[in-house]
C-alpha cells in the first residue's frame, strides 16, 4: 500500500526546495497564484527541523529548547496527516490541561495553525477532534498511561514525553496500540533531558531525528526574553538543555565521562547464570538466618535461663492485679 503521510511529507519538501530555485518574482507570482494566505502555510514558514524529515521510518524526534516551535510543529503534523488521509490519531500530552491548553486552544494548537485546512469539530465528552471527511485525534493525558491500553492508532503524536513521570510507560502502552493502516507512525517533540527513557530513545534504530534551540524561533519571540534568557543561562548546563535542545548525558561534577567508558555487550547466558548465583547465595543466607534465629528461640536443653525470667508471676484478682 502507498506511504500516504510519506508521500504528503515528501511533497512538502518538494516544494520548498522548488521555491528555493525560483526567483523572487517567480515567488511572489505563485503565492498570488495561491491566495492571500498562502505566504502563512505552514509548508513556507516552517523551519527544516520543523518539518517531519523525507527519509521517515517508524518515529521522528523533534528534540529542541524552550519556545522553538515544537507544539507548533505537532500540531501542523496532526493537518497534515489529515490530508493525507490518516484517519486515526492519538494526541498524548504531559497534562488533561496542557492538551486543552496548550495543544488545542493555544496560540500553537491545532486551532490556531488550521490555516487553510479544515477546521475540527471539538467533541468535549470523548476528548477528540473531528474533521469533516471522518478524521479524527484522540487526546491522552501522560499521567494516566494505562487509558491507552486497548484504543488503536494509525498515527501518536507526543508532546513534551521527558516531562512526563510515566515516560516508559506511556511508550510502551501507546506502541502496543499503534497497530492500525499501512505504516503506523510515532511523533515525538520534546526539550530533552538526560532521564533512562529518553538515552534508550534516542539510541533506537531508524529514529529520525531534528533539533533546534530557542534562538532559531527568535523571530516569533519576546526580545526582551531573549535578552533575559541569554544573561542568564548563555554558557550554562541548564541553558545548553533548555536552550539549545541539547541532551547533557554527563551528571555535573561526574569524575567518569560516557565518552571515556568501553561499553561492550555481554552474552544473555552469562547475565541469566549471574543472576542464577545471586538468587542461590540469597537463598542460602536466608536458611542460615532462619536456623539462627530457632536456635536463640530454644536453647540447649539443661541451659541456664536469664534471671529476668524467673521473676514470680502476680496471682489474684484484686485491683491492679494482672488477670
């Protein structure tokens, strides 16, 4: 079957490095040719790393700093898979009021980037978008990992997965339900960080990956955050990861870098017989721990008890008197 968001993806790219060979006259003709609108789509005003890449396998990760366009690039991939004919799609967000919020009310949301595509239909009892020729985008919250056990997807799209404290979770429920149409696909936009999940991630095969920092949306942002974030995190660990979208795997101060260690695989019967021989010393230890303990509790026969305990019972019922 055909690669229909493939295709869609394709075509984009296509024509922008086509108008990257016209000359401004040939530009501004085909823009009137187009619409007044036209200079605002989202195929013109996004960034390389914005788009989702030509050679896209199973998962694209958007990995960039604070206000780099990461909502707006999710969001603009949820119209164009509509377009292309996607049919079902999971929308996963940190928080039930960061999808509201943020991913569709916001000033990135799906609302606000429709521009010239269809407008959804927002259906508050089943926390779903509803386009026109049947499309339709399911949103999940982060912290409830389990509501994606059972739904089915064609396409999940992930905002912001390292702020979520069920990262491993919320992959593996949502990958077990991306089990529909020719190619199901995951897109994921976050601003790293150097947490067990996102270093297995990013280290997974055909995971495609762009970034971008803050600087490379300036043109979208406040001036005065620019000048604000620069004096005070320019140089720093923390604005090297909220920044530039950059992942520090190296803890401050660490005495070993990644770099220097020799990783080298190790053989599963090797690890499996470790394991073995860790399970039979703890069990060793706990029979001699038991055989321990029975000893204190029976001494020998004919030894000697504490005087503590040949201390003559109280008798009788009166008051103060034990029973």
């Amino acid at each position: 079957m055909a690669d229909r968001f493939l295709r869609e993806v394709k075509r984009m790219h296509q024509l922008r490095r086509d108008i990257n060979e016209m000359t401004p006259e040939e530009v501004d003709e085909l823009i009137r040719g187009l619409g007044d609108d036209a200079a605002e789509d989202w195929v013109f005003a996004a960034r390389d790393a914005q788009l989702p890449p030509p050679d896209l396998s199973w998962c694209w990760l958007f990995l960039g700093g604070r206000g780099a366009g990461k909502s707006h690039s999710m969001s603009a991939a949820v119209h164009t898979a509509v377009r292309a004919g996607i049919s079902r799609i999971h929308f996963i967000a940190p928080t039930t009021s960061d999808f509201h919020d943020v991913n569709i009310e916001g000033k990135s949301g799906i609302f606000a980037t429709c521009g010239r595509d269809p407008r959804p239909r927002w259906v508050s009892s089943r926390r779903r978008l509803e386009w026109p020729n049947g499309a339709m985008c399911v949103f999940y919250s982060g912290e409830e990992p389990e509501s994606l056990r059972g739904p089915e997807a064609e396409m999940v799209i992930v905002d912001e997965i390292a702020r979520m404290r069920y990262q491993q979770s919320v992959f593996d429920t949502m990958m077990l339900g991306l089990r529909l149409g020719d190619r199901p696909r995951v897109l994921i936009a976050t601003t790293p960080r150097a947490t067990p999940f996102m270093k297995r991630l990013v280290a997974m095969d055909d995971v495609r990956i762009t970034t971008g920092s803050t600087y490379d949306n300036a043109a979208h942002l406040s001036a005065d955050f620019l000048k604000k974030v620069r004096e005070l995190y320019e140089g720093t660990r923390l604005g090297r990861q909220e920044l530039q979208g950059a992942m520090i795997l190296d803890p401050q101060n660490a005495l070993f870098k990644d770099e220097w260690l020799i990783h080298n695989d190790v053989p599963e019967d090797i690890i499996e017989a470790s394991h073995r021989r860790r399970r039979s010393v703890r069990r060793r230890r706990r029979g001699r721990h038991r055989r321990f303990r029975t000893a204190q509790r029976w001494p020998v026969r004919g030894a000697g008890r504490p005087d503590h305990d040949r201390q003559p019972r109280a008798v009788g019922r009166g008051r103060g008197a034990l029973p």
